[in-house]
C-alpha cells in the first residue's frame, strides 16, 4: 500500500512539473518573431498579407513518371519586403515535389501584411496542386 502511494505521488509530481513547460512552450509560439520583428496576426488594424505575382511549380521528372499527383502544402514567413522566407514543408507529397514546390514559392512576390500601417512579416500556409492533365 505504501509503495502505491509513493508511486502515485511520483506522477502527480511529474505532471505538476510537466505542465509548465507545455504552457511555456505555448507562450514562446505566440510570439515568434522573424529578424528581430514580431510576426503580425491578422486582427484589428493589423492586414493580412496578399500574394501578387506566382510562379507555378514545376513537375519532378521522376514523379512524373510514377504518375503521383497531390498537394503540397508549405508553411512560410512573408517578410517585411514581400519575400517568402522560413519556407517550412508542413504536407509533404514526395521529395521531389516537395522541392519544387519550395522552389516556386521562394519564388513569389507578396504585398506585405500591415499593423499600424508599417509593414511586418507575418506567417501564411501556400498549398500547391501537382496534377497530370
């Protein structure tokens, strides 16, 4: 009986110990931050950014030839100046479309999101389709 209370004990202290770390790591996440400015979040007066100029990806040879389609989706940071940055594979398909995909996104022109009216780097999701016709 003993040792089960000293067992139980054991994990509360655990778990008592545990969770501020999860809520620690939950905190640093809501304040990422790209080249020393916070990334903005669309809200209030703060503007999402906007793509304006896409280059389509291109098809890996290799897969092309295995017939796979499917979409890649990539996270990114849109800096302050419109350019894709911290380019991040979040669904990947296969190596090779993941890279193109990479490749066409850094690729892309943004209009910057806003806050306060200034420019600030933000982070946006880009999902890209590689379909045989």
């Amino acid at each position: 009986m003993q040792r089960i209370r000293l067992f139980a004990m054991a994990i509360m202290l655990i778990i008592a110990l545990a969770r501020p770390a999860v809520l620690l790591s939950q905190d640093n996440s809501a304040n990422e931050t790209y080249k020393g400015d916070p990334v903005c979040r669309p809200s209030g007066r703060a503007h999402s950014a906007h793509l304006i100029q896409q280059t389509e990806p291109k098809y890996d040879e290799k897969d092309r030839k295995k017939k796979i389609e499917g979409t890649v989706t990539l996270s990114l940071i849109v800096a302050k100046d419109g350019q894709a940055a911290d380019i991040k594979v979040i669904k990947s398909l296969t190596p090779g479309l993941d890279q193109q995909a990479i490749k066409a996104v850094s690729q892309w022109k943004f209009e910057p999101a806003t806050k306060d009216g200034q420019p600030c780097p933000s982070r946006v999701d880009a999902q890209l389709n590689f379909h045989l016709y």
